[in-house]
C-alpha cells in the first residue's frame, strides 16, 4: 500500500465513524427501534442512555426550576423546600422500588418475545400504583406541618408547610409518572419517556413564575404556587403517558386483552417490587438521616446544603439514565439467555458512568462560586453550599459504578443485593459515621460530608465483589 493512502484511509474511516455516531444519537432521540439482544453493546447503551439521561435532566430540573424561583422568598422558604424534599423522597422511593419490579418484568417478558405478557404486566403495575398513592397522598397533606417539625424545621419554616401537603396530596402524579415511564424503559422506548418528562417540565417552568409571583390573571401563592405548578405539570405528562399507552403504536401497549386483573402476575411484580421498595426506602431514609444531621447546624447550614443537593442531584439523575439503561439491557437479555452479554453491558455501562461523574465533579469544582451563586445572594448560604459542593461532589465519581451495579442486580429481578447494601453501606456505616465525624470529633457539618465520600466507595467496592459472584444471572421472574 502506498505510504500517501494511510492518511486518506485513516480519514475515511474517522469520518464513517463520526457519521455512524451521528446517526446513533439521532436514532436514540427519534426513539427508533432496536432489538437490545442483538444490536452491538455500544449502540445499544448509546440508544437506550441518551434518551434516559435527558429523562431524568427533566426530572432534575423539576427541583432547580423551584429552587431558583423560591430562593427570590428567602432563605426560610427555601430550607422548606430542602426539608420538604427530604420527606417526599420516601415516596419516590416507594414508587422506584416498584418501577424497579414492574422495568425487571417487562424486560424480561419483551426478551422473551412475549409483548403482550409484558403489557399485562403494565396494567398490574398502574393498579397497584394508583392504590398505593392514595393512602400516602391523604397523609401527607393532613401531616405536613409535623413532619416538618420532625425533622427540625423551625416555625418560619413549618409555615410553608402548604408546599410539602400539596405535594403530598399529588403523590398520585409522582407514582404513575415515574411507574409509566419504568415500563417504556423497559420495553426499550426509552425515547418516549424522555418526551413525557420535557412535555411535563416545560409545563412546570411555565407555572411557576406565573403561580409563585402571582403574574397576569394567576392568583400569588407563593411558595405553595412551586407545589401546584409541579403537580399540574406531572399530572399533565401523566396524561400523555396515558395515551400512548393506550394508542398502542408502541413497542408496548394496554390493550383490551391485557386488561385484566392477572393474580400470579400481580404476586411476582409485588414479590420483587417489596424488595426493591425497601432499598429505596433504607436509602433514601438514610438520606433523610443526613439531612436531619446537617439541620443541627442551623438553617444557614440547610439552606445551603439544600442548594447543594439539588444542584448534585441534576448530575446524579443523568446517570441513573446511564444505570437504568443497564437495568432493561440485563432484563432483556436474561429474557433472551444471553447472560454473559448482559454481564458484558454492565461493565461497559459501569465505565461510561464513571467517565461522566469524572467529568461533572470536575465542573462542580471549578464553578462551585457561580453555580451555588445562582440559588442564593445570602453570604452565609452561599459559603456553606460552595464548600459542601466541592466535598460532596469529588466523593460522586464513586456512584458510577455503585449506581450501575445497583441496576443491573434490579434489572435482573434480585432487588436483594442492593437492598442489603443500602442498609449496611448507609445506616450501619454512613450514619453513624456522619454523626461521629461531625459531632462527636467536631469536625463540624464537613464531617457528615466526608461519611457520604466514604459509604459511597464502600458500597462500590463490595457491589463490585457481589456482582462478579453471578448469582444475579440465574434469577427468575
């Protein structure tokens, strides 16, 4: 070959590979369909995560469309806002726990190449649901004054309590947004959620000013207007949900034969969905602990813990788009009995996640000024949340591949693993930790900081050693 062509070769081969990844993002936000157990791992990860990370920006964004809009109330509403989010976290732990059971089910059935099995499990899934939010929904808007009081908040801070209760009395909204978009996930339409979830975000940011600040003919509510905006926005994007559902031009659909009441069906759904509530709950109670830890050192410290934590959360939520596209590809391909290829995917999906957390810790460092300046003009706010933006982040990396780990053992149905994690990881070690650093030693709030470092690489570690064991892969659901 001449020495001239190599370049020209080397080139052409760049530019096909450009123009391949090109056509790859494109097919992912256009949602075209792909079989998940044949295609090449990279594409497939690449169709199923981009649309999944864009979901869950949209969902992120839910949280820092709020909290920009309530900082302009003060500080005193936007430590409710922080609060408030730490106890509603308890319900989207008990709806993850069951979209967890119902993206395992559909995936596997859809590997198996059964789509109407996969759509009686849907419908089991929306019913069990919509009976579940019900009851959380009543008690949390006749509780919220005391629950904020439980987990410190003072009076200027109870008093926005109608934030919290109209949250809770939408808990309806929360469940079946998450619950519908778990089952196009694992029917591989990855792209129809992430539609869902811009169609109800716009909605919110729409509302928000308008109800917040009382703009045009909108009555001012203040900061219960945050609330109402959220609500109506999920609630609206639970709607669209609905109808495509039913439309069935998707990869998934409830038809007149899947709407039944199917009682084996229901039974394995909440066998594994039990599980994997639990590990939501031990987690993101563990959370809450935290969080009660941070308020014994003032609202100040709260309010700008709260920034940090949303601004976190908006990085975290695109890789659990990167996780959960590790759940349907193990579902999926344990369907097909390909389970040294789901092993394979999640590996691969474990790097990538890595690689993007790396990245976004880098960022979070560098501009921790002018990102917590954005949320809060308080000079007290403001140095709390820069510096536990810089601690807290630099621990994250550790989530890449805890997150993907956690996925994968729940793709495959043993929501176990991980629950088991998340109670030692997190309230045997993490908080006991927190306090101990923090109070006991007198490190201050940098201590509760430094545990989250910590339990976070511990749970990466033994997950790591959990998951090449392979117990994982002979789960039936």
């Amino acid at each position: 070959m001449p020495p001239d062509t190599q370049p020209e070769q080397s080139s052409c081969t760049r530019s096909a590979a450009d123009a391949s990844f090109r056509h790859a993002v494109l097919a992912a936000l256009r949602g075209s369909r792909a079989d998940y157990t044949r295609v090449p791992l990279p594409r497939a990860i690449l169709l199923l995560a981009l649309p999944m990370m864009l979901e869950l920006v949209m969902e992120s964004t839910f949280g820092l469309v709020d909290i920009y809009f309530v900082g302009k109330l003060g500080s005193e509403a936007v430590a409710t806002v922080g609060l408030t989010g730490s106890v509603i976290i308890l319900v989207f732990a008990v709806a993850m726990g069951l979209c967890m059971g119902t993206t395992a089910m559909v995936s596997r059935r859809i590997g198996e190449g059964d789509p109407a099995a996969a759509g009686v499990a849907a419908w089991q899934a929306i019913v069990v649901g919509v009976a579940v939010s019900i009851p959380i929904g009543i008690f949390g808007y006749f509780s919220a004054p005391k629950m904020l009081r439980l987990m410190g908040g003072s009076e200027p801070i109870v008093a926005g309590y109608g934030y919290t209760a109209v949250l809770f009395a939408g808990s309806a909204t929360i469940f079946l947004l998450f619950l519908n978009n778990a089952i196009f996930r694992g029917a591989g339409d990855a792209a129809v959620a992430m539609r869902v979830l811009w169609f109800a975000n716009i909605v919110n940011m729409i509302l928000d000013p308008l109800l917040i600040f009382g703009i045009g003919p909108f009555p001012e509510l203040g900061l219960t207007g945050a609330a109402v905006a959220t609500t109506i926005g999920r609630g609206l994007g639970v709607g669209y949900q609905l109808r495509i559902l039913f439309r069935a031009r998707e990869r998934i659909a409830i038809t007149r034969e899947t709407l039944h009441w199917a009682p084996d069906v229901t039974r394995r759904l909440l066998r594994v969905s039990a599980t994997a509530m639990m590990q939501f709950l031990v987690g993101t109670a563990a959370w809450l602990g935290v969080t009660r830890i941070v308020a014994l050192f003032g609202d100040t410290t709260l309010a700008g813990y709260t920034i940090t934590l949303r601004l976190i959360h908006f990085a975290i939520l695109p890789s659990w788009g990167i996780s959960n596209a590790a759940a349907t590809l193990v579902g999926q391909n344990l369907g097909a009995k390909k389970p040294d290829r789901a092993e394979k995917a999640v590996y691969i999906t474990g790097f990538v996640n890595f690689a993007l957390l790396a990245v976004i810790a880098v960022v979070f460092w560098a501009f921790a000024g002018p990102l917590t300046g954005a949320f809060t003009s308080e000079p007290g706010v403001f140095d709390v949340g820069v510096k536990s933006l810089k601690i807290i982040s630099g621990g994250y990396v550790f989530f890449g591949f805890a997150m993907v780990f956690s996925q994968a053992f729940n793709g495959s149905g043993d929501t176990d693993t991980p629950t088991l994690l998340n109670f030692f990881c997190y309230w045997c070690w993490q908080l006991p930790l927190a306090y101990y650093l923090s109070k006991t030693l007198g490190i201050g709030v940098e201590g509760v900081y430094y545990a989250v470092i910590v339990s976070g690489a511990t749970w990466a570690l033994v997950g790591w050693l959990l998951f090449r064991r392979g117990k994982w892969k002979t789960r039936v659901i």
